[in-house]
C-alpha cells in the first residue's frame, strides 16, 4: 500500500513540474504593478494556494506539495478565451480537477486541450474570487459571467448558478460534442509515432515461458511505461476463429469472439504501456484472470505452426497526450483491421 501512495505522490509531482514549463505560462503581470497576494482554497478544498493578478493583467498561481512549490502564470488572453469559451454554454461547467485525465466538456479539459496541463483545481477559486464565475451548491461546477460583443466579461451581470444537472437541448449538446471531437482531432494529428516495426513468429517458436522472454528480448520492444499500439494478423483467421473455445471449456478469461469477415486477417488490436508483459499474455504465459488471446492455451497443434505477423507503433512522448487522443489511435486500427476477437474502445 506505501508503494501506491508514493507512485501517486511522485506522478501529482511529475505532472506538476510538467505545469512550471508549460505553453500556458504566458504573458504575466506587469513589474510596476503592486501584486497582492491572495491565499485560497483549492477547488476540492483539500489545499490551500496564493495568486496575485487580474483577468487584465494575467493571473499568477502559487501552489505546491508541502516540500516543492510552483508558479504558473495564465495570460489575460488565456482567460478572455475561457471565458468566451464557456460563458455562452447552456448549464454551469463541470471543473474537472484531476491533472492528466480531466472529464471531457470540462473546464480542466479544456484548459488540458490548449496548454497541455490542467489548472482548473487553482484557476477557477481565483476567477471566482475575481467576481468572473459562481460555483454551484456542489462546488463541482462553475457559471462564467456573461461575454459582451467585444469579448470582455460583463461582472455587472454574472449568470446565476443552475440545478446541479446540466440541461443540454439537442442542438447544444451536438455542438458541444462536435467540439470536443474537433479539439480530439487535432490533437491526433499532432502525435509523433515512430514507424511500424513488423515482427513474424508462430506458436511453435515458444515451447515454453523461457523460450518466450528470450525471443522477447531479442526483439527490442519499447520500455515499460512507453505506448504502443498494436495488431496480430494471420492469413488463416477463419482458422483461428473456428478453434475458439468456448466459455464453458476454459478457466482463463479470453478475449471476446467477433464476426469474421471475408477481407479481415486481423486477429486482435490492442495498446499497452507494458508491451513485454501484455504480449506474454497474448500468447498464453501470463494471468489467467486477466483478459487476452492466451494462444497456447487453446490453439490446436496444427495451427501452432501457421505464421503469425506483429505489427506495433510507438506513440513517442505520449504522457503528454489525453488519453482519449491515445484510444482514438487504437480505435482508428481496431476500425480498420475488423479483428475477430477483442473489444473496441477502453478496456
């Protein structure tokens, strides 16, 4: 248990240093100006933050853990944008305070999208001290004040705070998530993959768990930690997809059986960020309990021969992308390939 509260703490400190050097730290407070500084509380409420500035001048935000403290500065601009951004929106916005993986639509979301980092947990107290937003009875979402013509926020009119459910109509929910789906998309595009590395094998090359690791070894594949998104393909799927056990002949979780198509030679398409491990699974040396191919476990002796093709692609500085944007990659294959077994989307 001590280990998983460290690896949390050093993560929250990972991504907070990622925050000091962020794109978002902009044009900050002019030096002549007397900075006052404001202590808060968090969005949660778990923790306590100082920030100096204005929506004019820019906001300055000082938080940290107890043993390392941060700055970030978010620019006038940044702040006029969120406001248009939001101030127009039908229902309060959800704050969305977790750092890497905020919900989609909310305000740390959005803050995610164009900075790559979330402030929402700090910005939002202090916007809300600037008389520029309310929260509502929860505290989990925010109304903006309304924008003039000019995009200037109007203070003399702030929206009052609506029912804890937020109340899309048809049109607006489609134009939220059609934006939502664009910002996705160009941050896809924006992704470096390194090229595909194609690896041919077969069942019979892996005897055993010891044969398996040293052919692991001996293909390089990315670190532990590093995103990769991956295929296995066979030129005898209906082969494999007849040899399928069913539930009640196995005591290992296997991946779910799809249709098999006339063009598709695709078996499986996955991602992980620990390759080695997930391909021992695949292929039959790894849990039971966890779902995967288990090839071993189930494929007759003549097919353990049949060539097998991997096809993986790196996802180079991935922890730097949502990972919607990652998934979206994966779902991409999996749309394309139409593989006969495993699911689509987040496992």
């Amino acid at each position: 248990m001590r280990r998983k509260q460290d690896k949390g703490q050093k993560t929250t400190v990972q991504v907070l240093r990622k925050i000091m050097v962020s794109r978002m730290t902009l044009t900050g407070l002019s030096q002549d100006q007397e900075e006052e500084m404001m202590q808060l509380s968090t969005a949660t409420g778990k923790a306590q933050f100082e920030y100096t500035g204005s929506r004019d001048a820019g906001i300055e935000l000082h938080f940290g853990n107890g043993q390392q403290t941060f700055r970030v500065r978010v620019s006038p601009e940044t702040i006029n944008a969120l406001l248009t951004e939001f101030a127009s929106r039908p229902a309060p916005a959800v704050v969305g305070t977790h750092f890497s993986d905020p919900p989609l639509g909310s305000i740390g979301d959005w803050l995610k999208a164009q900075g790559n980092q979330n402030v929402a947990c700090y910005l939002v107290p202090a916007l809300e001290h600037l008389c520029l937003g309310t929260y509502d009875a929860s505290r989990r979402r925010f109304s903006f004040v309304k924008v003039n013509d000019e995009g200037r926020a109007d203070t003399s009119s702030p929206q009052a705070p609506s029912m804890l459910s937020e109340s899309f109509d048809g049109g607006s929910l489609a134009t939220e998530a059609g934006k939502m789906m664009s910002r996705v998309a160009e941050e896809v595009t924006k992704l470096a993959l390194s090229p595909v590395q194609r690896i041919e094998c077969s069942l019979s090359d892996f005897a055993n768990a010891e044969a398996l690791r040293r052919r692991l070894g001996e293909w390089s594949l990315p670190d532990e930690g590093e995103f990769v998104v991956y295929r296995f393909q066979t030129e005898a799927p209906g082969e494999f997809h007849a040899a399928f056990p069913e539930s009640s002949a196995r005591t290992y979780k296997l991946s779910r059986k799809n249709e098999l198509t006339e063009d598709g030679v695709a078996l499986y398409v996955g991602s992980s960020r620990n390759f080695a491990s997930r391909l021992q699974q695949h292929f039959g040396y790894g849990f039971e309990g966890t779902y995967a191919l288990h090839l071993k476990r189930w494929v007759p002796e003549k097919l353990s021969r049949t060539p097998l093709v991997l096809e993986y692609w790196t996802i180079l500085d991935s922890e730097q992308a949502r990972p919607i944007v990652l998934q979206t990659v994966e779902d991409y294959l999996w749309d394309h390939s139409r593989p006969i077994f495993g699911r689509r989307g987040s496992k």
